[in-house]
C-alpha cells in the first residue's frame, strides 16, 4: 500500500524534468521561444511570400495561435508515451502510483507552455490587437487540454508497455496531426462536409478557440467550449480507467 | 502478528525476450500455441512476525528479488495472495529513482518522496539524512560524479530515515566500504530492537547469520526452507558445497 504524498512526489518529478531540461541548455528558457518563433517566420514566409496569401502580420499571429498548442500537443503525447519505459526503473522498484509518471511528464511541459503563451499573447498586443475580456477563457480552454492531453498519454504510455511500437505510431500520428489541423491554414478553408470530423479533436478546437480569442477578439462558440469541455474530461476519464485495467501486469513487461 | 503473510504465492513472468513489438503480438495470436511461461515462484507460502528479521538466500536466478518485489508492492502475484501491513521502505536495487544530473540534495528530495516521506517529514529530516551519508560538500554535486559507494550511501540513508516498518535490503550493504558497512549495520541493530521487520538478501553469509533471526531458502522458484538463521544457511551452505564438489 502507497503511504506517502502524491502531489509532494508529482511535484518532485517535474521539477525534475524542468532541472533536467534547462541544466543541459545555455541558453535555458529562450529555446522555448526560439523554436516557435523561427518556424512562425519560416511558415510566414512560405505563406504569404512564396504562395502569396494574406498579409504578413496578420498570418504570423494566426500560425503562432496553432504552433503553440501543436508544439504543447506533441511534444506532451510523445514524452508522456515513452514516459513508462523510460522510468522502467522507478515503475519496478518504487511504489509511487503509476500514474503519477506519465502525468508528470506532461505537465512538465507547461513551463515550456507558459512561456509560448506569453510570447503570443506579446505578439498579438503587438500587432494591436489589444486586450479583451475573452482572454479570461483561455486558462480554462488550457485547463481542459491540459486534461485531455494526461488522458491520452496515460492510454498511449500503458499501451506503450505491452507494445513498444505505439512510441513510432504517435510520432508519425504528430506529423499526420500537423497537416489535418487547422495550423498553416485557417478553419475557414476546410470544406463544411468536414467539419464534424474537426468538432470534436480538441486540438483544432484548441487553436479555433485562440484564433476567436486573440485574433478575432471575440468569444468563441459555445459548442465548441461544451464539446472541447466533454471531449477532454472523456479522454481523461478514458486514460485513467483504462491504465488502471492495464498497470497490474506493467511489472512483468517492463 | 505477522506483518508479511503469503499464502501460496506463484509469479509466472512470460517469455517476452522479443514479444514486445506489434509483429511479434500478431504472430502470437494467429500461432495459437500456448507459450509456456517461466515460474519465478512456485506456491510461496510463509508468513513473517514484527520485528523479526529474515534472511532470503538462494543461487542466481532462485526468485529473492521476484519474492521481495511482490512483499514491496511494485509487483503482483499471479496467484496467491500477499499481505503487508505498515510502510515498506525498499532498496531493491541502488539508487532507483536517481537522476545522474542532479546533485545529491536533489535526488534525496525526490528519492524521500518515492520511499513515502512527506514534505513536512523530508524537510524535518533533511540535515540529519546529509549527516547519515558522510558525504559532506558532496552533497550539492551531479550525481553521475558519484562512485557506487557514494551512491549507496544516499540510498541507504534516505530508506532508514523514511520510518518504515518494514525494511527490503536486497545486495546493497557489499559496496560500501567498511566504516559506512559499520554504520549501516548499526542502524539495521537500532531498527530491529525497535521492532521494526527486516528482509534481507545478500550472498555474505556472515552478514545474515549476525543480522537476522530467521532464513528462507529458494531453490528455482520453490520454498526449499523457511526455519531459525543457522539452520538454513547450515543447509543451504551444505548444499552448495555438495554441488561445487560434483
């Protein structure tokens, strides 16, 4: 039986990925804003110099809304997969909750998170687009992917376990996820009789609720918050039952 | 009042030398041929009183760390049931939970916190842990500049100070040198005559004999012997010196 402090060793783990992450790098936390900048200038640069669409500031501001949620997406789905087999040690020989490893492993990456939202939220006052009221919304749409995000990764990271392969699946998946999700290109442009299938990946409803919020100044669509809400605390209930159902035998395969 | 009872305890493990991958899974189930698995242990059964402290003994291989994974609670039995009462402090293997990148303070925090300690305990006990370890301004270095011993020496000192009532020492008091061998011997003396239980594994026999009260002998997952200390190692002394004479 586990005595001790969960959220006393949850908080422990990402402070080490954190230590871990920023002691390897000189140049620590700018490598956070760095990657989303360069690929918002590269992107920027296809789009509107050499396809020649729209104009360039308004979309820089557009691309970054869904670099920054995409980045957060992947990278959090493909650490928080292998996170089981890469602390096969600890899983083994330490009897913290299992879960605690995998959702670890994505909240650290909200640091990395905090400070992108933070270079869009400059970008977008920037361009002038100017503070509104709607922004409030915004921790609680992260909340909710934040939510949906441990869900995936506790089910990706348990089946990761019995099948090493999942690992390359969800790293192709990222690659695939880039080109489906409204990023480079606006919502808009998707023919309406995809539409539903967009309804309900929180991921593109993730980067439509930035857009509404930040570029269009607006309150984003009700249905979209109920169905971005419902999505993630499914997807979290999902990952939790299911590696529940799964962790009893992650000693003999690990 | 046991604090550890196991009642026909069997751990099957598959054979997945290379099953881990999806082709291997397909195969598997398409083949339809009943992989046999390998029994680590076989209809385990004894149970262990607080404050005693039993030696595990037995050849590579035999099953000690499966038996005392399943008395930790990082594994399940197949069969069988085990029951323990109270925090199990374990070294099954040095060092588990550290980072190489992080200095010893930090992993004595983080390795505090997997063994079950509390905040509020961790940092009640910070200094006197460092103090245990021995290992001065060593303390605030990366650990990969730590030596085996060194390393041990954290582990160790973090698992006593967690307030267990039950201890796992699985091989871990050979790589210390002998004035921290002193030392840890002298806390596992201070923890038995407080009553709290310990297990034990280690291929010096001296060590067992001076340390514990009781054995249990495991031969290829089966329960050999379970009897008073001298008794056990006497028998399975006699029988590895018979097989070495072969």
């Amino acid at each position: 039986m586990w005595t001790g402090d969960t959220w006393f060793v949850l908080s422990n783990l990402v402070q080490k990925d954190f230590k871990i992450r920023y002691r390897n790098m000189s140049l620590g936390m700018l490598w956070s804003v760095l990657n989303p900048l360069v690929m918002m200038s590269v992107l920027t640069f296809v789009w509107t110099q050499v396809l020649k669409t729209g104009t360039m500031s308004e979309y820089a501001i557009n691309v970054l809304c869904g670099l920054v949620p995409f980045n957060f997406f992947a990278i959090s789905w493909v650490t928080g997969t292998n996170s089981l087999v890469e602390n096969a040690g600890l899983i083994k020989r330490v009897l913290v909750p299992r879960e605690i490893v995998p959702v670890a492993s994505v909240l650290s990456n909200c640091l990395h998170l905090f400070v992108q939202v933070g270079l869009v939220l400059l970008l977008v006052v920037a361009v002038g687009r100017g503070v509104n009221r709607y922004w409030l919304l915004l921790p609680f749409i992260w909340i909710f992917a934040i939510f949906f995000i441990c869900g995936l990764a506790l089910a990706c990271a348990a089946l990761n376990v019995y099948v090493r392969d999942m690992r390359y699946v969800v790293e192709s998946s990222t690659t695939v996820l880039f080109w489906l999700v409204p990023i480079v290109y606006p919502f808009s442009m998707i023919p309406p009789k995809f539409h539903p299938l967009y309804d309900y990946n929180p991921l593109a409803a993730l980067i439509m609720a930035m857009r509404n919020i930040l570029v269009e100044t607006r309150a984003p669509a009700e249905s979209l918050l109920l169905k971005l809400g419902g999505v993630s605390v499914f997807m979290f209930l999902f990952g939790w039952i299911f590696f529940k159902a799964m962790k009893r035998r992650f000693y003999e395969f690990l | 009042m046991s604090v550890i009872e196991l009642k026909a305890v069997t751990k099957t493990f598959p054979h997945h030398t290379e099953r881990m991958l999806l082709r291997k899974h397909i195969v598997h189930w398409f083949s339809r041929v009943k992989v046999e698995p390998f029994y680590a242990l076989r209809e385990i059964s004894f149970s262990i009183e607080r404050g005693e402290s039993l030696a595990i003994v037995g050849h590579n291989g035999a099953g000690k760390s499966t038996l005392l994974s399943l008395i930790a609670g990082v594994a399940q039995p197949t069969v069988g049931s085990v029951h323990v009462d109270g925090r199990v402090s374990a070294l099954l293997e040095l060092g588990s939970g550290f980072h190489p990148d992080l200095t010893g303070a930090e992993n004595l925090i983080l390795n505090a916190s997997l063994m079950g300690m509390n905040r509020k305990e961790v940092v009640a006990k910070y200094d006197q842990i460092i103090d245990f370890t021995g290992l001065g301004d060593f303390i605030n270095e990366p650990l990969r500049t730590y030596s085996t011993g060194m390393m041990m020496r954290l582990a160790f000192s973090v698992a006593i100070h967690a307030d267990p009532q039950i201890v796992i020492l699985d091989e871990v008091l050979a790589v210390g040198d002998a004035e921290f061998q002193a030392k840890c011997r002298a806390a596992i003396n201070a923890m038995r005559t407080e009553g709290r239980t310990l297990l034990f594994v280690s291929h010096a026999a001296a060590d067992v004999r001076r340390m514990c009260d009781r054995a249990v002998w495991l031969d290829h997952g089966r329960l050999m012997m379970h009897g008073p200390v001298a008794e056990v190692i006497d028998a399975y002394e006699g029988r590895v010196a018979a097989q070495i004479a072969q």
